[in-house]
C-alpha cells in the first residue's frame, strides 16, 4: 500500500508546495509593516503544525499499539518521531531567524517559543528512551508509554507556559473573522496542506524501511 | 501491603541514612552556593530566592528518584512485587510515597531554612514552602514513572532527567510563581488550585503507567 500511496503524495506535494512558494513568495503582497520578511510564516507556521500533529499522530498509534499490541502501530511510532523532531526544529529555526529583524532579538522566553522548545526536548526524550533498549519490542513498548505521558502533559504545558505574559502575536487563524488578506492567506493555507503531504510521503517511505529492518528475517522480506 | 511497603521503604532509608539523606545535603549545599556565586546583597538575592530554591529542589528531587526501583530490581524483590496478586499499582503509589516522605519532606523542611539565609520574607516563605509541598510529590510521581521505564538500562542515569525534565515544567512554572505571586502581594490562589488538580491528575494517572512500563520492562 506504501508502495502504490506514494507516487501520488509525491505529486500531491510537489504541486502543493509549488503553488504555496508562487503563491506565497511571488503573488503575496509585502507586509506593510514587516515588508518581505514576513514570507517565513509560509514554512514556519507549517512546520510548527506539523510538530504537534506529528506528536498527536504518535500518541495515537502508541496507544493504539499498546491496548491491541499491533506492531505496526509501534514501527509507525518509531518512524514518525524522527520527522517531528526535525519538523520542530525547523519551526524553531524559523522562527529564530524571523525574530532577529522583527523583535531584534533571536530568542524570547515567550510562552509559544517555550513551549516549541519543551516539545522539542520531549522528542529528544523520547528518541533517546527507544534507543537506550537492547530490545526493539521493549523500546517500543516503553517508548509508548512516554508518548502518551508527553501528549496528556502537552496541553498543561502550553497552558502553564501560557500563563506568563506573552509577546508571540496571538492566533493569526481563526475559524471566523481572519485579519488576514485573502492572497496572503490563501498560500499559507495550501504550504499547510503541502506539509502534511510531505509528512504523509516520508512517513510511507521510513515505514517501509522501518518495517523491513523488524522483519529482515521474514520470508517476505527474502523475496524482495 | 500498602502499609507493610511504606514501612518497609522508611526502615530502608533508615538502615542507610546516607543514601537517604543524599538529597537534602545536596540541596543545602548548592543552595550555599549562590550568595558565593551571585552576591551576598540580600537586596539582590531576595526576588531571586524563590525561583531559586525551586530549581534546586527540582534538581535534588531528581537525584534521589531516578534509582527508586534500582535496588529492588538487582536484590529480585521487585520480581516478588509483579508475581503478586495484589495490585501493583498500589505497590508503586507505597514506594513513590515512602520515597517522598524520606526525601521530598526533608526538602520542604529545608526550604525554610534556605528560605531564610537568602532573606525571604516570611510571608511569601509560607507561599514557597506550601508550594513546594505540592509540587514535589508530583516530581516524585513523574521521577517514578521514568524509573519504572529505565530500570535496568545502563543508562538510566543520565536517561532519567533528561525524560523528567520537560514534563515537570509546569510543575516548577506555577510552583515559582506561586511564591514571586506572593512577594508582590497577589492572590496566590490559582496557583495552589492549579498545582493541587495537577497533583491530583499525577496521583491518579501515573501509578497505573509506571506499573505498565514495570511490567514492560519485566516482559523482555
């Protein structure tokens, strides 16, 4: 299924992320007040998505693994965390990069930043914990664990975190009533939608890997 | 078996005081550290007190927890606790209490003290010390769990703080302000509230998982 899925996300992303780089770079209007450098926000804003929709994606296939004990949950796990690391760490990146003309400032301990920061640690975290097993299954398992701890304390970080005054801008999308030009938003919209293709494409592809390095001894695996 | 475990945690660390105490000491002795570090100006060190001593608790709390089921796991009683039929959740709820009350008290008490040789005022002291009370079983919670997924990996020591660390930010956000709350004269109430339901949600939810990670680890 990997193998027939992922010519088409290819396409699917490559289109995606060409008409959101035209759009977002070419036919974007400059800001007025932050002139071109605004146009980060078309792959920071993605890449901080992707971070928690990674980690949420984990959490669930953890889960998952854990109460039916399907492996493949766990090799989904194992093959996710490595691409919201660097989801993550581009979002910081980015974000680090924006805030120096803007802010005049690379870093602030402001509550969105932190909170990326923490998120960051927890892949780390948990990168480090699967990998400190002799045994995959047992990593796995324990792994598992760490997810779903991490993605119940998530929420309660971001809203401690939340907690301190603020100098990261409030939400620029909302369901109703965005204070956002329509040709600048419309291309934000679809890197978005090119980031989640992209993510679904390297899932499949370190899928296939991770599953092939479980099952090397597997007879199917022989014939490949 | 609840009681007979708690007692059996206390009689423990009352054998080998200094393992027990390894906390505390290390807690007063950093904390001597920042007046040589920062300066002796108690006008100085007084706003900085509080967040401060909850960081170093933090970091003393951390030191005493990581190896909560090391011993166990080498002498084989931690096998004798997961072939019981008595629920092992309860049995770990024991140690993560007996490990508290032996270290995570102590460390309350010490506060105080601490508390005042860098010049807090006394009451912001009752804020500080009532906060850490809250705070540091929920730390110990968080440490027990982490624990029960490193026992027995080499590198569990160096493991273990790395994978506590992000977790317990909360806990030491509302903790320290808490107490800097109190030292500007506020209401220190939500705090408390929020750091009470935390204690609460770490109480009921952690236990459970660390069991499943003690068995985990027991299965391989």
């Amino acid at each position: 299924m990997a193998g027939r899925a992922t010519p088409w996300l290819i396409g699917l992303t490559l289109v995606l992320m060409a008409a959101g780089l035209v759009g977002g770079l070419w036919l974007a209007p400059p800001d007025y007040q932050m002139g071109d450098g605004f146009r980060i926000i078309y792959i920071h804003v993605p890449s901080a998505l992707l971070s928690m929709v990674v980690f949420a994606v984990m959490a669930v296939a953890s889960a998952v693994g854990l109460i039916w004990r399907i492996r493949m949950a766990h090799a989904v796990t194992a093959a996710a965390a490595p691409i919201g690391a660097a989801f993550t760490f581009i979002a910081l990146v980015t974000g680090a990069l924006w805030g120096k003309p803007m802010w005049g400032t690379y870093w602030v301990w402001d509550a969105r930043l932190t909170s990326e920061l923490i998120l960051l640690f927890l892949y780390f975290g948990y990168l480090a914990l699967v990998h400190a097993f002799p045994d995959r299954r047992t990593g796995d398992q324990a792994g598992a664990i760490l997810a779903i701890v991490g993605a119940v304390d998530l929420p309660i970080i971001h809203f401690s975190v939340q907690w301190w005054t603020t100098l990261h801008q409030g939400a620029t999308l909302k369901l109703s009533g965005t204070p956002m030009p329509v040709s600048m938003l419309w291309p934000l919209l679809v890197m978005m939608l090119a980031f989640l293709c992209y993510f679904a494409w390297l899932l499949m592809v370190r899928l296939r890997a991770e599953i092939l390095r479980r099952e090397y001894r597997a007879r199917w695996v022989e014939k490949i | 078996m609840f009681i007979e475990l708690l007692r059996r945690e206390c009689l423990l660390a009352w054998r080998r005081p200094g393992e027990a105490l390894t906390p505390l000491v290390f807690f007063l002795v950093t904390s001597m550290l920042f007046p040589l570090g920062l300066t002796p100006d108690p006008d100085l060190l007084r706003p900085l007190a509080p967040g401060l001593i909850w960081v170093i608790a933090f970091l003393a709390g951390m030191l005493g927890v990581q190896g909560l089921f090391r011993a166990d796991y080498d002498d084989g009683s931690l096998e004798q606790l997961l072939l019981s039929p008595r629920p092992l959740t309860l049995a770990i709820l024991a140690k993560a209490l007996g490990h508290w009350l032996v270290t995570g008290l102590p460390i309350v008490c010490g506060a105080a003290l601490v508390a005042e040789m860098l010049f807090v005022p006394p009451h912001v002291l009752a804020a500080l010390v009532a906060g850490l009370a809250l705070g540091t079983p929920i730390l110990t919670l968080l440490g027990t769990l982490v624990s029960a997924l490193t026992v027995g990996l080499r590198q569990a020591a160096v493991l273990a703080p790395v994978l506590i660390l992000p977790l317990s930010v909360p806990v030491l956000i509302f903790g320290a302000h808490s107490a800097l709350l109190a030292m500007h004269g506020q209401s220190t109430a939500r705090a408390f509230v929020v750091l009470a339901g935390m204690l609460i949600l770490a109480l009921s939810l952690l236990p459970a998982a660390a069991a499943l990670g003690l068995r985990i680890g027991h299965e391989a």
